[in-house]
C-alpha cells in the first residue's frame, strides 16, 4: 500500500479521523472574531489559576508559616486549581499553550500536569491528617472534609484509569495484569477511556467543590471576611466552570461516539 493510501486508510478509523480533524482546528489558528475571545477567555484562565496559587502561597507564609492547615490550603490549591485544572484546559481547541500540537504531545504534558496535581494532593492531605492528629481532632466530620477525601478517592481512580489505558509504556508484569484484568472483565481500550474521562470529570467536580467548601471552614473564617471568601468562591466557580463544561462536552461526545459503534 503506498503512502497515500495509507493515509486515507487511516483516516476511515474514527478515532484517528477525529485526532486529524482536532490537529487542523487547533493548527489553522486563523485568526477569527471566535478563535480571539476563545484564546483571551483561556488566559484568563491561566492568569486566574496561577494567582489563585500565589495568593494562597502568600497568605500562607505572610501569616501562617507555621500553620500546617495553612499549608494544606495552599498545596490543594496548587493540585486542584493549578495542575488539574491546567491538565484539562490544555486539550481546548484554542489553548493559548497547546494550540497547534499533536495528539501524542498533549497526552503526554496531561499525564505529567496530573501527575505532578497527585503528588501535591498527596501532600496536602498528608499534612492535614497529621495536623488533625496532632490537635486530636476526629477525622472526615465536616462536609468540607467528606467532599475532600471523596474527591481524593476519585483521583486515585483517575490515576489508575489513566495507567491502564496507557499498558504499553509499562513494566512487564503490570501489562500482564492490566491485559489479564482486562480480558476477564471483557473490556475494551474505548471503555477504559470512557472510565477515565467519567472519573476525570466527576473527581474535578468534587475537588473544586471542596476547595470551595475550604473558604467556609472554621479556620479561614477566623482568617478572613465575607466578602473576601464569596470573591473567591466565585473565582474559583468560574474557572472551575470552563474546564468542568469543557472536559463534560468532550465525556459526552466520547460516550455517545462509543454508542454508536
Ligand atoms: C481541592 C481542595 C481541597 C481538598 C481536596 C481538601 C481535602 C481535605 C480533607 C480530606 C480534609 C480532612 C482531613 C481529615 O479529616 O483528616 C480537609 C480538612 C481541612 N481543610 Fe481541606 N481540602 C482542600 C482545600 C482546602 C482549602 C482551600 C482550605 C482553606 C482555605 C482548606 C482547609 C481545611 C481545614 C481547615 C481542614 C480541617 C477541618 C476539617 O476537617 O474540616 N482545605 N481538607
């Protein structure tokens, strides 16, 4: 078969139709009325994000240095609000980061943003644990700390969704398992996917709650006014929203494509 056959070949399968179809989208970069306000809402985003995180970082050490609460406040606020918010973003079609790469490169800087998220959650939560030890204070009580560790929970699962479907680039006993765990559940690489996004969507739903839920904890009551913590719940709504619609729109289309078949 020669090249181009090869190409037409490969662009019958759908997956790989729509991975062409999204590489063009994002490579035009004509430059539209849509693709400007898309690109300005994104950094937006971005700028939203990373001063959300400083500003946390800040109080933190301006304040609290000492404070291991604190210090659970601002790395949550690095895994949810920085990595895994910016985890999501980097697959719009008009990322002001991304637009223009392939398919394989953003994969792989979404695996390492949501890598990096998980070892700051894994943090944070260490922290806050041992904080609650210290002071002997009962564990998972508030509904801050109930939404907290559910969506803990759920991005462990991601994590584990996100590893399976990526068998090829592991160690050889695990690719064992994961085909042999596979094969008996009779599940396909579309469904593993499919569990992956579900879970992805439902953890960062989850997350950003808590995180919201954080600004109406005891603590930053004591720390902070009104205003100040409805200013930042509605900060983080809204860029919670843009990523949540976003990764929920792109579930949906995946659910429905798996249907078909
Ligand atoms: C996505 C973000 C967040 C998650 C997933 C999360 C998760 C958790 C979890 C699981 C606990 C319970 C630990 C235990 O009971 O042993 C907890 C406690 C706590 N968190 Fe967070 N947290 C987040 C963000 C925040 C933020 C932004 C603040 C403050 C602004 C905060 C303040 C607190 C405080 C004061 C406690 C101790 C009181 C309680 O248990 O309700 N958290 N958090």
């Amino acid at each position: 078969m020669d090249s181009n056959n090869t190409v037409s070949a490969l662009s019958e399968i759908p997956d790989v139709s729509n991975a062409n179809k999204k590489l063009e989208s994002r490579k035009s970069g004509q430059p539209s009325f849509r693709v400007a306000i898309f690109s300005l809402g994104d950094s937006l985003c971005h700028a939203l994000a990373i001063s959300m995180v400083v500003y946390f970082f800040w109080d933190c050490l301006n304040q609290s240095i000492s404070s291991l609460t604190g210090w659970h406040a601002s790395l949550f606020t690095l895994a949810y609000v920085f990595f895994m918010t910016e985890g999501l973003l980097i697959f719009l079609p008009h990322s002001v980061i991304s637009r223009g790469w392939g398919h394989k490169h953003l994969i792989k800087l979404h695996w390492i943003l949501e890598l990096l998220g998980f070892i700051f959650l894994a943090s944070g939560m260490t922290i806050i644990i041992v904080s609650k030890n210290q002071s002997n204070r009962r564990h998972f009580v508030s509904s801050h700390a109930i939404t907290g560790l559910a969506a803990v929970i759920l991005a462990v699962l991601v994590s584990l969704f996100g590893w399976w479907t990526r068998l090829d680039r592991q160690v050889p006993f695990i690719v064992f398992l994961g085909h042999s765990l596979k094969y008996h559940l009779g599940l396909k690489m579309s469904h593993l996917k499919l569990v992956h996004s579900a879970l992805g969507v439902g953890s960062y739903g989850v997350g950003m709650a808590a995180q919201i839920l954080g600004y109406f904890t005891h603590y930053y009551m004591n720390k902070h006014d009104a205003e100040w913590r409805v200013f930042l719940s509605v900060m983080t709504a809204l860029l919670s929203l843009v990523a949540f619609l976003f990764a929920s729109t792109s579930l949906y289309k995946r659910t429905r494509e798996l249907l078909r078949k």
